[in-house]
C-alpha cells in the first residue's frame, strides 16, 4: 500500500489501460452522495483543544495537499527532541457514520500514474484534516527525545491543536531545519543499522513518452527523503512499544522471509549485474546499492518484492506470538499516515489510551483487503507498462536469467516474464519476445 514507485509521463497515454484496470479491479470510484455531506458538515465544526505554538513545518512531495505529518526538531543538553505531530482524522469521523462506513470499505488510498484514490473525500483528506500551513488543526503529537546517539529515551503522546508555519519539499527543507534533520537522520540511520533494520530507499521508476516511443529512468530518492523516514519509523515503533506495554493494538507484522525468496532475489539481482555476494548480509547488500546506477534500482525494485508476508495483528490482553517486523528488525506500527491509511488512526487511539476494542479484531481482515486491492492495481500498472514498453519489438532477443519456475529476469529493460519452456533455475537464457499486447497487459517470450 501507498506506492508511488512508478510514474508515467504522460499519464494520458495511458488513459486508456488505466481506466480498464479500473473497472476491472473495483476501483473506488467517486464517494457517495452521503459520505461527502457527513465530511463537508464534520469540517465546519470548530477545532477545539489545547494549542501548541510550535514552529512546526511538512515536509512532502511537490503538490502534495493530503498532509499527515507536521515536525519540529530541537536540541536538548543530551541529545535531540523531535515534536512530530499526525493528522487526526478521528476528530472529524463519527463512528459507525458513513464516512466510517466508507473508510472501512476503502482501507487505504491508492495510487496510480493517472492520480490517486483516496481513503477521505478530499473536504477532509486534503482540507480541515490536513496539515496545511497557517492552519490550526486536530492533531496527535508525538513528543520523542532522543540521547546523544539517537537512541529513544522517553516518549509522550497527547491530543493537541497544531499549526504548521510553512510547508516544504525535500528539495527545499529550510536552513533552519535541514542540519538537524541531517543530524537525527543519520543518528537513526546508524542506530537502524546496528539493529539489523533493512534500509529500502526504493527509487521511483519513471516512463516517459518520447519520440514516438518510451524512455525509462529513475529518480534517485532525495538524502531528506531517508531522514524523514527515519522520524516515521521512530513513530512507528514507539506506538509499537506503548500499545505492547498496554497489552492492546495493532502491529504491522513480517515473518522472515523464505529462503526461495532470498534465492529468487539473489538471482534477479544477477541476471542484473549485480552480484550479492555470500558473505555479505541481506540488509547491509541492500544498503550498499547505489540507486543512482539504474542497474541497482532496478533490484532495489526487486528487493521491495521481498517484503511478502507482512500483514497486521490486533491483540487485546494476550500478546501477539511474534510482535516483530522482519525488515524493521524490531516491534512496529503503522502510526504516521492516518489521511491514507485507516487502522492508523485506530493507532492513535490505543497509544492515548482510548482503545476502540470493538473495532480491533477486524482490522487486520479490512486491511488486508485494502492490501490486495492496491496490489492488484501495483501489478496491473506494472504489466500495462512493461507492455506498453515493449509495443513494436516483437521478434527481438533479450539476455536475461530463470528465476523462478517459468519466469525470467530480462537484463534490459527491467522486465519480469514467464516464459514457456524456460530451463532449471539460474540459467542464463536469450529469448525472444512473440507478443506485446498493452490491451491485454500482457507480453509473451519464447526460449
């Protein structure tokens, strides 16, 4: 879910394929009628609550409206204080009412090359609930000091009114936050690294039309990107500590994964150029991959795809049998984004002590739909675009490796397949592309 790994320029020429998939995948389409009314009444209610006159500023991607996250950043004698406000979505959305309703069928905002889908009807996602500059607004504050070495050393949480003086890109964080975002980000980047975290700064993937034709690149993460991540995931596991500690929440869970998965990885990412070598460990070959080099994006792709088998786990009184995160490398909760993703919200409520137990045991169910959902979509995209990419060299040969039963990892383009006939596992292969049809997403290889 919230994947924004790939972009089509422009997404008009796809509009086509985009909307198909739309349709065939149950897309949200425009909210109901009654769901609009309920957000346009919720927002004209006053805010009320105690103010915290912060300097707080967004940090986000260019155009972004739907603002989750508000920070503040400060020195302390012995170490940092990040003051990191979220959205609170649940002062506006009445439980059981149709923008309740409406959220729980949607689970998540879903994103497409075209634009997005989102959880809320933007009166709420990109207005009253979001962080706009200049604006007060309903928040979660998060209050998370930090020692020396970036290490957590004491947490407070509490519902406030927040205002953010300015919003900003990461290309354009201001002098008076940058050093010491740089300073935290780093600290947290090693403390993540000692803890055996998996450091996935996925590039995003862009297609653009050219010429006649299709060029591809990547767009290499900007260094505010990581540093800001790092404050989400610091959120993230102290909500996962706090609701531990209460013996009530919901985690975002991941098994290790298997090692055909770590085979089918290693291969993809040789049939590359890019050798992991044996003695090397997974998260510390991911972190030394230069998205910079399109080869190395191309497996940081690939390594996103490792990920399988995270899922969320709700539990009351009982602790869950395994709290932890694979690729975290510790506890961790979805906490930082509750205008696109509903069980966040949920979130805040146990780290407050407000848990809505009625509503926790189906959450997992919901959000795994969500999660499939946006999946699919992920895929669809994918496919349409490798087709589309593909269009018109039928008949020309491609090296790639067998990564899997039937499936090759082309060299270049970056393309998955399945190909008939392909030989054992580890291969090398030339095939040859028979077919490239975007209308039915789908291309087809010989040996």
């Amino acid at each position: 879910m919230l994947t924004r790994w790939l972009r089509v320029v422009p997404a008009s020429a796809l509009a086509e394929g985009l909307a198909a998939i739309r349709d065939e995948l149950d897309v949200p389409g425009a909210f109901p009628a009654d769901v609009v009314a309920e957000a346009e009444a919720a927002v004209r209610a006053p805010v009320e609550g105690e103010r915290v006159d912060l300097p707080f500023v967004t940090v986000d991607p260019p155009g972004a409206r739907d603002l989750d996250q508000a920070l503040h950043l400060a020195r302390r004698d012995d170490g940092y204080r990040v003051s990191y406000a979220i959205a609170d979505p649940g002062f506006f959305v009445r439980d059981g009412g149709a923008l309740d309703r409406e959220a729980h069928a949607r689970g998540a905002t879903i994103y497409m090359p075209d634009g997005k889908i989102p959880l809320y009807p933007p009166a709420l996602s990109e207005g009253a609930a979001s962080l706009l500059p200049g604006e007060w607004r309903p928040a979660v504050l998060w209050t998370l000091n930090l020692d020396a070495d970036g290490e957590l050393v004491a947490v407070d949480v509490a519902r406030k009114v927040v205002r953010s003086t300015a919003q900003h890109t990461y290309q354009d964080v201001p002098d008076a936050v940058a050093p010491l975002l740089r300073e935290i980000g780093e600290r947290r980047l090693a403390v993540e690294r000692e803890r055996g975290g998996v450091r996935l700064a996925v590039p995003e993937q862009e297609v653009v039309s050219q010429n006649g034709g299709w060029t591809t690149s990547y767009r290499v993460p900007n260094e505010y990107e990581d540093f800001n991540a790092q404050l989400s995931l610091l959120t993230g596991m102290a909500a996962a500590a706090r609701m531990l500690e209460a013996r009530v929440g919901i985690l975002r869970t991941q098994p290790p994964p298997s090692e055909k998965s770590f085979t089918r990885f290693r291969l993809a990412a040789a049939a590359l150029g890019v050798i992991w070598a044996p003695d090397v460990t997974y998260p510390e070959f991911v972190r030394r991959l230069d998205p910079s080099i399109p080869a190395h994006a191309a497996v940081m792709h690939e390594a996103s795809r490792i990920g399988s088998g995270a899922g969320y786990t709700a539990f009351d009184g009982e602790l869950p049998e395994q709290p932890a995160h694979w690729a975290v490398a510790a506890p961790y909760a979805h906490a930082t984004a509750p205008l696109r993703r509903l069980q966040d919200r949920y979130v805040s409520d146990c780290c407050l002590g407000a848990p809505d137990r009625a509503a926790l045991p189906d959450l997992p169910k919901t959000m795994a739909a969500a999660s499939r959902r946006a999946g699919a979509v992920d895929r669809a995209v994918v496919d349409l675009v490798e087709a589309v990419l593909l269009q018109g060299r039928e008949g020309e040969r491609f090296e790639g490796v067998v990564i899997d039963e039937g499936v090759v990892q082309l060299r270049d383009p970056a393309v998955r397949a399945k190909v008939d006939g392909a030989p054992e596992q580890g291969s090398a292969v030339v095939v040859r592309l028979v077919r490239a049809d975007p209308a039915a997403r789908t291309v087809e290889f010989t040996v």
